[in-house]
C-alpha cells in the first residue's frame, strides 16, 4: 500500500464521477479495492453492496482509468430498545489510487455517498476503520464523524478497529 505522490500532471477538473453501472464495474471496484485495502472481501459481498445499492457506490474515473470509488448502503435499523426504525447509512469501501491521492478525490467520494445517503433521509451513517489508518482517521473526522466504539482484533490482520458514527439527525 505505498503511496506514491505522482500527481503533479494530474487534470483535477478532468475526474469525472459516476454511480455503480454493471458487473464490468465490479471488476474494476474489486481490482482497485483489493490492492489498497488489507482486509480481503469474497465477491459476494461486493455484489451485496453493488447490487442492492448501486446508487450508493460511486467510482471516480481519469482518462477511462478507475482511480477511486466508495462503496456504501443504506437500510433500517432498529436501535436496541427503541421502538421506531432508523435509517443507518454504511460505508464499506473506499480507496483512492496511489497515483491520485491528496488530490481531495477521497473527500469528493465521501461527500457524493454522504449527500445520497442524507438525501435519502440517513439519521445516522457508520464505519469501521484500523485504528492505524490516521489518513482515513483524520479524513473522516473532517465531516464530523465520531470514535464511538473501538472493536478489538476486529481485523483478519489482528488489528483493532475504530467504528465511526456521524448523526445526521
Ligand atoms: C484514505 C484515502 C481514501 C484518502 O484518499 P485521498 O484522495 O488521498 O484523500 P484526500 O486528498 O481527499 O484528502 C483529504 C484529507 O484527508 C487527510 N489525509 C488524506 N491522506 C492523508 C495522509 N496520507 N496523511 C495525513 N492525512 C491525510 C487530510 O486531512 C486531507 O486533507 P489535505 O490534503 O487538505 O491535508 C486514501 O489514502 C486510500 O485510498 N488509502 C488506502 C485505502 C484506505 O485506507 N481506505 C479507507 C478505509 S476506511
């Protein structure tokens, strides 16, 4: 996961961002996820994202070349000892290329999910990150996400995550 910065000829205005479309872009998702991010997903569970909620992914294109996408959900959830079901945003996956990170493509990812998911009325939105990854950390924080629970050896490689919490409502 080393982080190249060979950004400089980089045409920010020419990134262009678009919904989940099709099983070619599963591909792309999954080639991109699985060199950046340490925990390994089976495909179902990229297609139990990208198909149940295509319009909650979004990839982030340069010059035909898939350099980011986010992958997210949004449905009910029952708070424990609450009567009324709330709407709880997830975030599952995000990574931006090597080549094209600190060009605000991770935050532009965040924020098209975050809009969709308030617009579609989330009352809260979640994830889970390594408590090591203060990139991702510091990022998030930046939107007003919270630590609200830490998960101990919640990953495969053994390392603990944070959960992470925004209320919208
Ligand atoms: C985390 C990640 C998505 C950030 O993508 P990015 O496009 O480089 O992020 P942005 O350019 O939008 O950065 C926005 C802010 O995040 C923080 N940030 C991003 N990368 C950082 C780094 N390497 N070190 C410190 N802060 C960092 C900064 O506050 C930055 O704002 P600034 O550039 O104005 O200082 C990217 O590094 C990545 O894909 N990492 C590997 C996969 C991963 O960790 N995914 C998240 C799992 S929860």
């Amino acid at each position: 996961m080393a982080e190249t910065a060979n950004t400089t000829n980089v045409e920010v205005d020419k990134i262009t961002y678009r919904n989940f479309e099709s099983e070619k872009d599963l591909a792309i998702i999954i080639g991109l996820i699985e060199k950046e991010l340490s925990e390994p997903y089976p495909i179902y569970t990229y297609r139990y994202f990208v198909q149940k909620w295509p319009q909650h992914t979004y990839l982030a294109f340069y010059e035909d070349q898939c350099i980011g996408c986010i992958v997210s959900k949004l449905d009910d959830h029952q708070k424990h000892g609450q009567y009324e079901k709330q709407k709880r945003g997830y975030i599952a996956m995000l990574a931006v290329h090597p080549d094209f990170r600190r060009l605000g493509l991770g935050r532009k990812l965040i924020s098209k999910t975050l809009d969709k998911m308030k617009e579609d009325g989330a009352d809260e939105i979640i994830l889970e990150t390594e408590i090591t990854n203060l990139s991702a950390l510091r990022l998030y924080e930046s939107f007003g996400f919270i630590r609200d629970k830490r998960l101990l050896s919640y990953y495969l490689n053994g390392n603990d995550a944070y959960k992470l919490k925004l209320y919208v409502k």
